[in-house]
C-alpha cells in the first residue's frame, strides 16, 4: 500500500474500532452487564436496563450507522476520494447511455 491509502485505512479502523467500542459497551455493558444497576432509574415508564436492552441499543446502533456514514464522507473528502453521493444529471447521464 501507498503511504496515503494506509493512512486512510489506519484512519477507517480507527473510526470502526471507536463505533464498535461504543456499540459493544451500549448493548453488552449497559444491555447485560450494569442492567441491574441501571434499573433504578426509569425511563418511559420501564426500567432504564431493561428498555436500553430491548430498544436503546437498537437506537444507538442506528444512530452509529448514520455517524460512520458522517465520519467516512469526511475521511473520504480528506483524502480526496470519490464519494458514494451523485448528483442526480450524472444517474440519468448513466441511464441515458445504457439504452
């Protein structure tokens, strides 16, 4: 690998790795490992352990995907990379000449 394409990969696992870490912790730790803790407080009505285990970590594991999206468009823009987004001429310009 280039000196450029390792940095951006180094980059992308550390932004996987930081996700993951906060994914791991949301839905094991507080889903599992604190519920009994966490269920002194309420939220909504349920207990906080309980509701972090049947719909937080859901939550939480959408927001993260959106976040991933955020940081990689920006990780790609840096590095000056094509990003997944066109524009809507440049969809039907490949439609266009496809038939």
């Amino acid at each position: 690998m280039s000196g450029n394409a390792d940095t951006y990969w180094k980059s992308n696992l550390k932004i996987v790795s930081a996700l993951l870490s906060i994914w791991f912790f949301i839905s094991f730790g507080c889903g599992i490992l604190l519920v009994d803790y966490l269920d002194q407080f309420r939220f909504g009505g349920f207990k906080l352990g309980f509701w972090i285990a049947q719909q937080g970590a859901i939550l939480v594991f959408v927001a993260l995907i959106y976040i991933y999206i955020y940081l990689m468009d920006k990780l790609d823009d840096k590095y000056n990379l094509e990003s997944t987004k066109k524009d809507d001429s440049d969809l039907i310009d490949q439609k266009g000449a496809s038939e």
